[in-house]
C-alpha cells in the first residue's frame, strides 16, 4: 500500500514538473536593430528641404533688365504722386495705380521704359512713363507711390535724380504730337480769362479750359502738333502768375 502510494506521488510530481516547463517563458537576449541603409538616410535627410523647396513662395515683382547706352539721360528733381491721383485715369488712357512702378513725365513718349537713380543714396527703380508732370519748375519726373519707396525719395518728398530712357516698343514710335499747357491757376475765372485771350491770339489752334487735381488748367493744342509749333506757343505766352506757366507737353 505504501509502495502504491509512492509510485503515484512520483507519476504527479514527474507531471506537475512537465506542465510548468511547457508554460515557463524563454529568456531572449537583446539585439538592437540594425542601422537604417545610406539610402533611408539620405532620403529622411532630403525629406524637409524638398518640401521648403516646393511650398509657395511669396510673389515679387520683378524688375526688367534694361540693357545698352540709353536713348537720353537728364538730371534733375524727382517727387512722387498718389492720392488725390490714384485711381484716375493717366495720360496713356490707363487707371494709376500708385502700388505700380510707373511715373510721370512731360516730354518722353508715353510707354517709354526708364531706370531712374537717387543720385545721393544710388538707389535706382525701372519704371514705365505712364502719364504727364509733374508741373511743377525745376522737376523732371513724378514717380509713383510704389516706385518712390524703391528710390528712396518716399520721405524727404524730393530728391535730385538721373533719369535714363531706354528703347520700348513706344519708343521712339510714331512722331510726336505736342501741346502747351498752362496751369494750375487756383481761381477757374483766371483760367478762363487765359483761355479766351489765347483763343483770340491762335485763332487755328484748339484751346480748352479744364478742372485737374492741382487747379484749373489751360492746354494750347496747335493745328500743327509738332514740337517746333507747340515750342513757338509756349515761348509767347508770358503768365504774370509764377505757378502758371507754360509747360511744352507730348500728348503721345
């Protein structure tokens, strides 16, 4: 009986032995991963820069180069116009935009390309002659908003400036047409009295009278719209007002 007892005691212990070496976990060494290929790095590395590379870019506008000896060049006063201009329409026929790199200017056909140059900071600008001025003596271009900030003249409000005119499809195109225009008289009446003398004096010229941002103004078209006629007007007409006087004006 006892022999019986210890037989089965041993058979369940050999068991129990065989039940927990079946469950029992293997302990497993640590191996680390393998460092990641040339190629994985390369790319994780590429990865940022491509995509700086292809997210938008702010858009800044760009300035045309202008090549070769220019046409013209001239010194001398620049200022620069915006209210009440803006959104007017220029002499070329377009609305002004000040934010635009454009000016003004008297005698240079309209749609010329010129690169004007601060001459004491030598900051320089590329802008298109898009309308007529300024008229005020002694200045020789009134730039934009946008193109005053370029050069530099923004706040002193004046600066003296060379101006170089180079080729364009408008330039030197078709053969200028001149007038004279005399003006800003603050007083309409006074403009008025002007334009009735004058249209006594050039009985075959065209004169108006008109209402512009500055005053009231006279133009003197000639019936021959040619600089040396529209020179000879403005030579003989002699304004007792020192801010109203003739100015030699290419309408083209």
């Amino acid at each position: 009986m006892n022999s019986a007892r210890l037989a089965t005691a041993a058979l369940l212990s050999a068991f129990a032995l065989l039940f927990i070496g079946c469950h029992r976990e293997t302990t497993r060494a640590y191996r680390p991963p393998p460092p990641p290929s040339a190629d994985a790095n390369a790319s994780a590395t590429q990865s940022p820069r491509r995509n700086r590379e292809e997210s938008p870019r702010p858009e800044v506008e760009q300035q045309p180069d202008l090549y070769g000896k220019p046409l013209s060049s001239e010194t001398g006063l620049a200022s620069w116009y915006g209210p009440p201009y803006s959104g007017r329409k220029g002499a070329d026929g377009t609305v002004y935009d000040q934010n635009a790199m454009t000016a003004a200017h008297l005698t240079l056909p309209l749609g010329t390309m010129v690169r004007v140059t601060n001459l004491a900071t030598h900051q320089s600008a590329v802008v298109r002659i898009t309308d007529r001025g300024p008229f005020v003596k002694g200045r020789i271009i009134d730039l934009s908003l946008a193109a005053a900030k370029a050069v530099g003249i923004y706040r002193p409000g004046v600066a003296r400036v060379r101006v170089d005119a180079f080729a364009s499809s408008a330039y030197p195109g078709p053969p200028g047409r001149w007038c004279v225009q005399v003006g800003a008289f603050s007083r309409e009446k006074d403009a008025v009295k002007l334009k009735d003398q004058l249209s006594r004096r050039y009985t075959t010229a065209k004169v108006i009278e008109f209402a512009g941002p500055t005053g009231h103004w006279v133009r003197v078209n000639p019936l021959l719209p040619d600089k040396a006629h529209a020179t000879q007007v403005a030579e003989s007409i002699h304004s007792p007002d020192p801010d109203a006087q003739p100015y030699l004006v290419r309408t083209n």
